[in-house]
C-alpha cells in the first residue's frame, strides 16, 4: 500500500511542490538574510515586508528569472530527495512487515519456497558432510552469512538443511 503510495506518479506532485517552495520559500528566506546583512543597516527605515515584496515582485522580471528558476530548480531536487527518501523508508517498512511475519509462517512452507535473497539454508555450523566430521572453518560460512544479512536486508537462515530442502538435522554439529 504504501508503496504505491509513493509511486513515480506521486513523484510528479513532489517535484512542482518542490519548486513552489525553492520560489515561495527559500527566495524569501535568502531576501531576508540579504535584507538583515546589507539592506537594514544601510536602508534602516526599509521594512522587511516592504522589501520582501518588492523581491518577490521582482522574481518574474526577464532580468531576475535565471535567479529565480535556480531557487525553483534547487527546491525541484529537495523535493525530488524527499520522495526518494520517503520511498526507501517505506521499501524498509514493507521489509520489515516481511521479516517480522517470516518466522511465523510455517516452516515447511519456507523450506519448499527455497533460498532467496532473505532466506539461507546451511547444512550444518560445524559437521562437513564432504569429509564426514568437524569443521570449525564452517562457523566462518555461517558468520559471513549473518554479517550478509545485516549489511544487506536482513534475512533468516536455517540451518541442518542442505541447498535443495533437505532436513539434515543438527545431529552431528
């Protein structure tokens, strides 16, 4: 849901808001430092209403709209690093939603459904099943799977099952 939410066709209300606000907002907010630093102590009878106006005012004039359309262009990327960045939170959102519904669900069902990017079977922690007894190089596989996951998504790994699905149990660990 949230998701579509966020879809590339919400990003077409994020960027002209965007602009809005670079014209409305941020242009304004420069006018009032430049009228704090140059205008007040040289003009100090000059209102910042007054001022503010005749900026605003002069922000469509052919000679000022380069000025303006780079306020307009910088709020379009705000707007645009908005939706981008509410977009991951909400991918972060639904993965969470899946994980944390994932040990709930029926082990065998995640068994038959195999590996994929959040789900890992391995066969044992310690017993090599090649050479038939321990292995402490094993645990290595096992750590270098978690730091995968916490560098990545998150997933879950299962182990005593083999790669194709098979239950070998924790017996010989």
């Amino acid at each position: 849901m949230r998701n579509r939410v966020l879809s590339k066709k919400v990003l077409g209300s994020f960027i002209p808001m965007g602009a809005i606000i670079g014209v409305f907002v941020f242009k304004p907010l420069v006018g009032l430092f430049i009228w704090l630093e140059f205008e007040l102590p040289a003009n100090p009878d000059v209102p910042l209403p007054t001022y503010l106006t005749k900026v605003m005012l002069r922000s469509f004039n052919p000679d000022t709209i380069l000025v303006t359309l780079s306020f307009a262009i910088v709020g379009m990327i705000i707007g645009f690093m908005f939706w981008f960045y509410l977009k991951e939170i909400a991918k972060r959102e639904q993965l969470i939603d899946f994980l944390s519904n994932q040990p709930g669900q029926d082990l065998d069902a995640l068994i038959k459904g195999g590996e994929n990017d959040v789900l890992e079977f391995k066969s044992s922690m310690r017993w090599d099943y090649k050479n038939e007894k321990l292995n402490k190089a094993l645990e290595m596989v096992i750590i270098k799977t978690l730091a995968g996951f916490m560098n990545t998504r998150g997933g879950t790994l299962l182990i005593g099952i083999d790669d194709d699905g098979v239950i070998l149990g924790l017996d010989q660990d």
